[in-house]
C-alpha cells in the first residue's frame, strides 16, 4: 500500500493505492489527525505533494516509514517553461502530470475547480507553459459578505436558476453562473489559439462544472491524487533505471 497526501487549502486528502488503483480517499483537517492516520495505516511509502502542511512537520511524526517528497525541484515527465518554477504549486504541477499520463501528446487545458480555480496548459510536445488562478465558488461567496456592508455569506448550492429572486438566489446566480461563463470564455479563448485542445476538469466542483459547461470537457475528480502517484511512478522508473 503507497499513500499519497494531498495537502490542499482546505482539507487534506489522503489516497490510498494498492496494485496501481487509487481503492480509498481518506479526508482530514490537521496536521495530528494526517501523521495518525498514516501511522495507522503503516503503508510502504509515503509520497507527499504540500500547499499547506509543514513537509517537515509532518514527515517528523510519521514513524519508521519511507517518504517521497514532490516538489518543483522533482523530475517530472514533462518539460516546464515557466518564468517562476519554485513559485509553481505542488497542485498544479501535479494536475499537470495525471493530465498528461493519461491524455499524453495532446495539446491539454487542465482545469482545477478547488477553493482556486486554476488553468494550465501543456502542449502536444511535453512542454508546461503555465495558465491562469482565479478566485473559486467558495472564495467568490466569502468575499461578497466581507467586502460589502449587507449581503450575507451563504454556502454553495448546485440548484441555481439565472434569475434569482431573493438576494441570497441572486448572490449564487452572479457566483456560479459567472464563473460557468468564465470557465466556457477561456476554455474558447484557448481553443482559438491552440489545435485539437482537449480539456480536463478537476477539483471538488469537476461533476458540477461537467454537466453545466458546453464545451466537450473531461471530469476528473481526483487528479491531483493520480498526478502526484504518476510523478511518483516516474522517479521510480528513473531510479532503477
């Protein structure tokens, strides 16, 4: 059994991977209740892909089990132009990388609908050039209740009508049906600049913006699990190579 942990913004995600099959997600929030569950488990790998936890912190409270760190520094299975690689997030590079392990050699818009919404672009020939970060639903919802003086904050609920008729209708229409609207202009915006683009979706909202968008889109929910087990898969090939 491997782990691999995905330490997002909000909560942590722990996959768990026998025989090359993602068989169990585990969720935790802290950083106590991550180290105990891996320690529960007793897996015969560890692999670790951060945007919040202390690495060190928790790899220091795992006890007697191996540990792959991925960060920008990790070889990977494709060739980064990017201006600012160490400013590069583990997510996003790790998006990448399950996105091209299974649509490889095709010109690739990964999107990852989380707290962020994030846009990345690998070309046909294995070459990352970077993307977009926009606010995502959850952020959108927080900001309107704590920039203004009256609207209020309220929790994302798929059922939406573009009109709405109470304020609280109306915040989630502006919220969910802009963002659709954002997700379809750039998705068109990259298909007129680049040929034959196939298109990933990501993230805890993938089903949601899959069935909403009318561009041919693919959900794929636990991306950034599979992305950090191929770029893990990768360096193991490489090694004993």
């Amino acid at each position: 059994m491997i782990l691999i942990i995905d330490s997002g913004n909000t909560s942590t995600k722990i996959g768990e991977f026998n025989n090359g099959k993602l068989t169990k997600i585990i969720e935790r929030k802290t950083l106590i209740e991550v180290s105990e569950t891996i320690n529960d488990l007793q897996p015969h790998q560890v692999i670790v892909g951060s945007v919040k936890f202390q690495t060190e912190k928790l790899l220091s409270q795992i006890h007697n089990i191996p540990s792959f760190v991925i960060s920008h520094l990790t070889r990977l299975p494709f060739e980064i132009d990017y201006k600012t690689p160490e400013t590069l997030g583990i997510d996003r590079i790790a998006a990448v990388s399950g996105a091209w392990h299974k649509y490889k050699n095709q010109n690739l818009l990964i999107i990852d609908a989380g707290t962020c919404i994030t846009y990345d672009f690998i070309s046909n020939q294995g070459v990352y050039k970077g993307g977009g970060i926009s606010p995502g639903i959850d952020i959108k919802l927080k900001a309107l209740h704590q920039f203004t003086e009256n609207l209020p904050e309220i929790d994302f609920d798929p059922d939406v009508e573009l009109v709405g008729d109470s304020t609280r209708n109306s915040i989630l229409s502006g919220v969910i049906n802009g963002t659709i609207a954002e997700i379809e202009g750039i998705i068109t915006r990259y298909q007129e600049n680049y040929e034959n683009l196939t298109v990933i979706i990501g993230g805890g909202h993938s089903f949601f913006f899959e069935s909403k968008i009318k561009h041919s889109i693919f959900a794929f929910p636990n991306l950034v699990l599979w992305g950090l087990y191929s770029i893990y898969r990768y360096n193991v090939r490489e090694i004993s190579s």
